[in-house]
C-alpha cells in the first residue's frame, strides 16, 4: 500500500470510532522518521481531547488495524494524540472554523511580484482551491492552496 493508501484505510477505520465518542478526526498521518515509521491519528473535541480519550481510541483502532498488517510493508508505532496549537489548517472545515483570525503561511514560492514565502495575513474566504487574505498594508492576496506549504493559526507567544 501507498502512503496515502494507508492513511485513507486508518482514516475509514478510525472514522467511526471517533465519531461513536463524539469527538472530530482531524487528521491522519504515516510518516517515516528516523528508521521508524508512524501512524498518527489526531482527534480532537470541545475543550480539548484527554489523554484517557487517546487511549480509548488507540484501544478501539488497534484490532481493526491489526487486519492489515501483512498489507503495510513496514511495522509501524501507532500514535494517537491532540492535533495541538499549532496545527495546520487542512480541511474546508478547518479553514471554515479560522474566518477573520490572523493565520501564519508559509508559501512554496513566493506570490507574484514579491519576495516573502512567509508572512501573516487575515483569512478572509476559502473555496477548493483557493485561499484569500488580508495582508497588513490591508491589501487582498488570493492565494492557491497548491502553494500552502504551511498554513496555521497564528500565535504570540
């Protein structure tokens, strides 16, 4: 299986569970670090998602991954886990929950006619394949998502 083969079967596997608990599924990973490979479930809920939920959901998914083992090439370390601060912004809903925040992106080249390939910007509007925003001189960007390396709340810290 491809990564992203493996990441959509963990997705309709978690799916359920996830939901049973009332909880959001807010993304799922398989990524090689090191000599390990990792598969990540990040779940989330209002106030924030428990350890205690983590393991419940790591409990309840860990059988029915089990029956694909021989399909994933590599062994791999489950972790299921709070998406965090930081998190990236990925899906509609995502962006949707974002409208009017100061979000900090990160380009993969740079909009045209500038130099920056991060910045901080308002998130005015999102369709499928566009993001727009309100950069600090109050100037509008519309920026294609193909180009978001990065794109995640931004925080002062």
């Amino acid at each position: 299986m491809t990564k992203k083969q493996i990441e959509a079967t963990c997705e309709e596997l978690v799916f359920p569970i996830i939901e049973e608990k009332g909880f959001e599924l807010v993304d799922v990973e398989y990524v090689k670090e090191g000599a390990n490979y990792y598969l990540r479930v990040y779940a989330d809920k209002e106030g924030g998602i428990t350890i205690d939920d983590c393991v419940e959901i790591s409990r309840a998914l860990n059988p029915k991954l089990d029956a694909y083992d021989k399909e994933f090439k590599d062994p791999y370390i489950l972790e299921v886990s709070s998406p965090g601060l930081l998190r990236p912004l990925k899906k509609d809903k995502d962006f949707a929950r974002n409208l009017g925040k100061m979000v900090e992106i990160k380009l993969f080249k740079p909009l045209e006619g500038k130099k920056e390939k991060e910045f901080e910007a308002e998130l005015k509007s999102f369709d499928e394949k566009t993001i727009l925003v309100v950069l600090e001189d109050d100037s509008e960007e519309l920026i294609d998502r193909n180009n978001l390396a990065l794109i995640r709340l931004a925080f002062e810290f």
